[in-house]
C-alpha cells in the first residue's frame, strides 16, 4: 500500500460527493456514539479505581432485620472497627463519618461543603495526595482541616491559601475558626466517597463526645467502615468476625424477647462486606439522614449502553460496507482494466484497503470531533463529570477502533472486486453480485432498521412510564408546597429558634400555613418503622410517620374513616390518638378499617430511653398517600403526634415563588449561618424517577442516531435497488409504465425491508418494554401505543431517505439506460 493508493481513492471520493457525504458523515456519527457510550461505560466500571490496592478493600454493609423491608445500608456499628482491625488476614482498617458536613463563611457569603470526618488511616486507605501543607497536620491539629484544589480555587480564586484563617459553621449551627492546613489533589470524579474538605476528630468544631463515639461506637452510632483485606485471605473468615462482634453489641443484646422470636431464627443485624470497586452497583443500598449524597449506577444498564454503542457501529459500519459495495458495482469495467493490465488480487487489495481507511480515518477524525462539541451535553444527559473521557489513552482506543473498522468494512467490497470477471464486465454482463450475497445485504440492512425501530419503542415507553409515575397524584396536590429541613438539632419541641421562624412565618401574606413532618412525601432519608399490635393480636411492622396536628389540613388530605389529627382538637406531642391507612387496619386484622376506629393498638417504642409497649388508640383511617415512588406497593402506614420533627411543609396562599422569597427572609434572621435548601413538592416526589427520565432521554438520543443511520441505510436501500434494476426500469418503461408505478417498485423493495424489520424488532421491543414496566406496582397506560408510533416513524424516515433515487428512477429515461 503506498500513498498513490490513498491519492486515488481521495480523488475518488471527491468526484462523487454524494457517496461520501453519506458514507464519511454515517460512520462518523455512528463512531461519536459509540465512543461517547463506551466512554460513559469505562468511566462507570472505574468507580474507585484510584484507590490502591482498591480490589482488596470493601466496605462493611449491614443490616436490621427488624426494621421494615430490611434495607442494606453501607454504614455500620462503629464498635465493628476494632473487630475488623484484628480479625486474621486484615491490613488496614479506616473510615469517615457524615455527621456534620460544614458550611464556610468566604467575603460575608455561605458555602456549603462536600466534608467529611475521617478516622485514623483514612488517608493512607484512600491514597490521598496532598499538593500542598501538612495532611496530618490538618487532620490531627484541633484548629486545622484540608480542602481539594478544586475547592479552593472555587472559594478563593487560588491554591495559595495555606494558613488561611476561615468561619466555619456545622449543621448544628455550631460555629469556629479553622485554619486551612493542607490542598488536597481533587479526587476523581467517579467515586463514591466525594469530599471537598477533611477534617479530623480532633478538631474543636467535633463535640467530646461524637469524638468518643466515632473511636468507640459505645452507643451504636453508625458511621462508614472500609476494611482492606490481605491479597489471599480468606473474606469469610472476616465476614464472621465482624458478625460475631455485632451479634454481642449492646444494641442487638437489649432487642424484646418478642422481637427476637418473630425473626425465627434470622439474626438482629446481618453483616456483608461489599467491594469498594463494586459500590457504584450496590443497587440494594438505602439511604438515611448520614448518608452521602452518591449517585449509584446500574450494571444492567451500562451493560445495556454498551451493547448500544457496538450496534450503532455496526449499522454504520453496514451502512459504510453497502455503499462500498454499490461503488465497486459501479466500478466494475475500472476494475476489470487493472485486472487486464496485470493487477494482481493484492495489489487490488490494498488499493481497496487504502480507500477504505481513508474513509474510515476521515470518519474517524468527524466522529471525535463531534464527540468533543457533543460531550458536554451528553454529560449533563447521564449527570456525571466526564472530564476524563477525553483523555490520551480513550483518543488513542478511537483511533484503533476506526482502524479496525476501516480494516474489517474492507473485506465484502474487497470479495466482491475478486469475483469480477473482465469478460464478463466489459462484454456488457456487469452483475457480479451473487443472489446469497445480496440477502446478506438485505438482511443487514433489516438489522439496521429493526435497531432503529426498536431503540425508538423502549425510549419512548420509558419516557411515557416516567411522566405518567411524576404526574401521578400522590394523593394530594402538591402544586402549592414548598418543603425544607430545619438545621440539624433544632427541633420544633426544643428550639427557640425554631418555633421564632415558624412563628414569624405565619404572619407572612405569602404562606397560607406551615405543617411538620419526620419527611416530606417522596423523600425517605429518616424513614423508621416499628411494632404495632392490638391487643390479642400478632405483631406488625408497621412504617411511622410523625407530623404536626395540622399536617393533614396543609397538604390537603380528608379522612377515609373517622377524622385525621386536627389542629383544633388535637395536641402536639399527644401520645394517645394515632392515625392508620385501611392496609395497616387489614394487616392488623380488623376486619374492616372502619372496624379499627376507636381500637387500643400497642407501639412498640422508647419510654424514658427504655423500650417499651405504648397504648395509642386510633382515631381515623388516612387515604392511601405515595410517600415513595410507584415501584413500591402502597404499604401499612401509621401516623404518630410528635412535635420533635425538622422537616417543615409552607403552604402558599399565592405563588409558590412569593412564598420562598418569605421563607428566605425569615430564614436569614434566625439561621444565618446555615444554607436554605427549599424544594417544590412535587420536585421532591419527581426526583424518585430522576434516573427513569436520564435514561429516557439518553435512549432518545441513541434512537434519533439510529434513525439517522437507518436513513442512510434506506438510502443506500434505493440506491441498490435503483442500481440493480436499471434496465428492468427502462423496459418496464418501454412497456407503458407510468412514474408512479416506478416510484411504488422502489417503494415495495424498501418496504418488504421494513416489514421484515418490524417482525424482528417490535416483539423483541414488547418483551425489553415488559420487563421494564414490571418494575413498577403502577403501570402506565397504553404503554405498548409506543411501538406502533416507532414503526410510523421508521417509515416516515424511510420515506424521506429513499424519496432521491425513487425520483431518479421515476425520471430514468429508458434510451440512456439500455445504452449505459
């Protein structure tokens, strides 16, 4: 292969513009796809992947068995750090607490902090690299703590900023002064354990006894474990360890007798130790008020983009190998001359080999271009920072897919120029083309258009489930609501401050009312649950939500029997009347809900810091109201007074924008160290399928490529068709055919395709649509209306892609062709 190749096929390009418009531009956004879709994916799968060692380090999960739909979270009893730490083949065991992330006061302005408290060794465990100052200094001084580079640019402009002296403040409200001791480097964007700032226990702001409690767990605090295990030893052997050790904490040795039978054997809490690299899979983990605020992935669906990102190239790559074909058709009798002149079968190898990287490498230059100018908004799609997409090594694995692409799209043109017979060709019998090889051509091109229309029915059923699920009533219009969490510690019982604002903010024209709630609906960060029974009846966990005496009037909420907690009648803080939903009332075995007013039910809770059976008497049975998403079945709910709450619901009596401005004022003038962070209702409950609608429209872009590529394949469909019967046209002409009954002969031949695609792909579609809806306990409408709207669409994109050649067909004049 030597340039004068790579020169020929230039000049062949340029004399035929249309062919290669279409065959550079198919491939090039067929490749922008897929290297934006295998980037995301290589960017998931390397979640952690910057910690050393990180294939020996896991994270100690746990689970409470009695607390309802036993949920795994990845936090622990820190009283296990020194059970892990001695158990056989550990090297290391660290951790962090999310107990009070910081808010900075910078030039009079607050800033909220990614921070975290980290335990002795966490540095050396995550392998952090410090840019600048002292990390242990900052982590073990009472009046230090490290930021990222990238923080400090953010608050400060600059990195020069050792020794600067800033205000802190904890959502405690607890404030001081704390001296920046070290610049960390930023850590990696794909992480599950993001911070923009580490302090140490030692630092003043962290109270004498959260101190205590995170080295020793004395009370059972929960905090984040990491455990790296020896290369080799055996993780049962750790496992049980740390099982052991939570079998004898205080926590589960006080758990009621009657609590410990209804298990049935099952131990209080269950230990597992998850892998760090596999955590951004973890999809059983919960949440609660500790929590990091992490985005979670799932393996089926990055398995599935992938999947994506290789179909999209090869219908591009398909695209690229039928228009290939059609010019060497063309180019028989050119062909034919080299072969006569004495070209050997390798020389006329790498002629074709020069031409179709040169395709391939233009297409490629196109498609990483496309993928640069496109990747900030499909980063913005997927809702990750893709900054490290465009590094070296992923343009280094671009250019090598492009080039395997070029070196395998050959092959097919290449077999079909070996078949040409010089006798055959310049004696006017140019069809070299065999029956077998253009059904593989068909069914190609069926592969292509049956992706398309299949990509196009899942995007569309996912969007169509995700907006019925956020437009579903929760049971209550949440339109004029507006929700935010007091900060941490100011109770509505205890604090002042607290009862100044809701106070204040009655009397503000803008806000109709204000309710409490342990959460807002939608939102389960401190979700609990206990025992309930009546009395000779079994037990049941039963989920609680404690709220205001007038929660239910500010949401909007009437009774389905008897009456429901009532500002007028009702005390905060009463602990007798209770409120329960007609699932709760069956699963306590009333007969009826209405069975259930007036009924003695026994709660299991804490009197006195003692857990202990206490008498609540139900006075009414509450709707059914979505506090989680329609993928859970409603379940038993009970309603509890209890004026200790920090989650506050505003009614506005107008807009809901005049209402926040209120909020905002009022909120200044009592909590003026801490950040508002006020939401819609309706946004909170709509943040459940947040994942559904990104998926949605990631598969929607997916869909419109695959469409635009599938128009290129119905082209390169026409173009065949027009190409193989020229001259059945011209007779058919001859004979007294009319230019629309050309224009339906091409038409048949891509519709015959299109039909073929719609049997492979819409059941296939049916079934991927099925399974997806099965997820929910609610099911949107007319879900499967999508597939026949993508078949619509795949035709009325067929339609505009084959209009050229149908026309040129239409417009062949019949002398021309049989002479030609």
């Amino acid at each position: 292969m030597t340039f004068q190749d790579f020169r020929v096929g230039l000049r062949i390009l340029v004399k035929d513009p249309a062919y290669s418009l279409v065959a550079i531009l198919g491939l090039g956004i067929g490749l922008a796809a897929c290297l934006l879709l295998l980037g995301f994916a290589r960017y998931c799968w390397q979640y952690n992947a910057h910690v050393p060692d990180a294939d020996n380090v896991y994270i100690v999960k746990q689970r409470n068995n009695l607390d309802l739909g036993e949920p795994w979270v990845d936090q622990a009893p820190l009283l296990l750090r020194e059970a892990a730490r001695t158990a056989p083949g550990v090297s290391s065991v660290s951790g962090y607490v999310n107990w009070f992330p910081f808010t900075v006061q910078v030039d009079g302005q607050l800033r909220k902090l990614r921070s975290l408290t980290v335990l002795p060794g966490f540095a050396e465990m995550m392998g952090l690299q410090v840019l600048k100052g002292d990390l242990n200094e900052a982590l073990s001084r009472p009046d230090s703590f490290a930021i990222t580079e990238e923080t400090a640019i953010r608050l400060f402009g600059s990195t020069d900023v050792l020794g600067r002296t800033v205000t802190l403040s904890t959502v405690h409200e607890q404030g001081g002064s704390a001296r920046i001791a070290a610049i960390l480097r930023n850590p990696p964007a794909n992480t599950t354990i993001p911070f923009q700032a580490l302090n140490g226990l030692n630092l003043s702001l962290v109270p004498q006894m959260m101190r205590t409690e995170a080295l020793t767990g004395e009370q059972g605090w929960l905090g984040n474990l990491l455990v790296r295990v020896r290369a080799g030893a055996p993780l049962a052997a750790v496992t049980a360890a740390v099982q052991q050790a939570a079998d004898s904490a205080p926590s589960v040795q006080n758990v009621p007798p009657e609590a410990k039978e209804r298990l049935a054997g099952r131990k209080i809490m269950d230990i597992r130790l998850a892998p760090l690299r596999e955590a951004y899979f973890d999809r059983e983990v919960a949440t609660n008020a500790f929590s990091l605020q992490v985005e979670r992935g799932s393996a089926t669906v990055v398995t599935g983009l992938v999947v994506i990102a290789i179909l999209i190239l090869v219908l591009a790559a398909i695209n690229y190998v039928n228009l290939a074909t059609i010019r060497v058709i063309r180019r028989q009798r050119e062909i034919c001359m080299r072969k006569v002149l004495g070209a050997s079968a390798g020389r006329l190898a790498l002629q074709f080999v020069a031409e179709s990287l040169l395709v391939t490498m233009l297409a490629t230059a196109i498609g990483l271009l496309l993928a640069c100018l496109a990747l900030p908004v499909f980063a913005q799609l997927v809702n990750r920072d893709l900054g490290s997409v465009l590094s070296l090594e992923n343009l280094l694995a671009a250019l090598a897919i492009g080039l395997v692409v070029g070196l395998l799209t050959v092959i097919y043109p290449a077999w079909i120029a070996f078949g040409v017979r010089p006798a055959q060709a310049l004696a006017g019998r140019p069809d070299t083309e065999s029956r077998r090889s253009k059904r593989l051509r068909q069914a190609l091109s069926v592969l292509q258009l049956a992706v398309a229309m299949g990509l196009a029915s899942v995007a569309m059923a996912i969007a169509w489930q995700t907006r019925f699920a956020i437009d579903a009533s929760p049971g209550f219009d949440p339109a004029p609501l507006l929700v935010f969490d007091l900060p941490e510690g100011h109770m509505v019982r205890t604090s002042d401050k607290a009862r100044g604002l809701m106070a204040e903010l009655s009397q503000q024209p803008g806000v109709a009312g204000i309710a409490f709630s342990t959460d807002p609906v939608g939102r389960a960060k401190n979700q609990w649950s206990t025992e309930i029974k009546r009395e000779g009846g079994e037990a049941a966990t039963i989920d609680i939500k404690s709220v205001s005496a007038n929660f239910f009037e500010q949401y909007g909420v009437k009774a389905a029997a008897g009456r429901l907690f009532d500002s007028k009648i009702d005390q905060e803080d009463d602990a007798v009347p209770i409120v329960i939903n007609a699932i709760a009332a069956r699963k306590l075995g009333f007969a009826s809900p209405e069975q259930a007013l007036g009924q003695t039910l026994l709660l299991r809770g804490l009197d006195h810091g003692v857990s202990s059976l206490i008498a609540k008497r139900v006075v009414g049975i509450a709707p059914e109201i979505l506090f989680y998403s329609l993928r859970e079945a409603p379940g038993a709910t009970a309603y509890e007074l209890w004026a200790a709450n920090a989650t506050l619901t505003v009614r506005a009596s107008g807009s809901v924008a005049d209402a926040e401005r209120a909020v905002r004022t009022t909120w200044a003038k009592y909590f003026p160290n801490s950040i508002l962070e006020a939401r819609s209702a309706k946004d909170i409950y709509a943040e459940n399928y947040a994942e559904d609608a990104r998926l949605a429209r990631l598969l929607a872009v997916a869909t419109v490529i695959a469409m635009t590529i599938a128009a290129f394949g119905a082209y390169v469909l026409a173009a065949d068709a027009v190409q193989r019967r020229t001259q059945e046209i011209a007779l058919r002409k001859l004979y007294g055919a009319r230019r629309s009954d050309i224009g339906k002969l091409v038409a048949k031949e891509v519709g015959t395709i299109i039909a073929l695609s719609a049997v492979v792909a819409l059941p296939l579609a049916a079934l991927l649509i099925a399974n997806y809806l099965r997820t929910y306990a609610v099911q949107a409408p007319l879900a499967y209306w999508t597939l026949v709207f993508a078949l619509a669409v795949t035709l009325v994109t067929a339609a505009v892609a084959v209009a050229r050649h149908a026309w040129i067909a239409m417009r062949l004049k019949p002398a021309v062709a049989l002479r030609t």
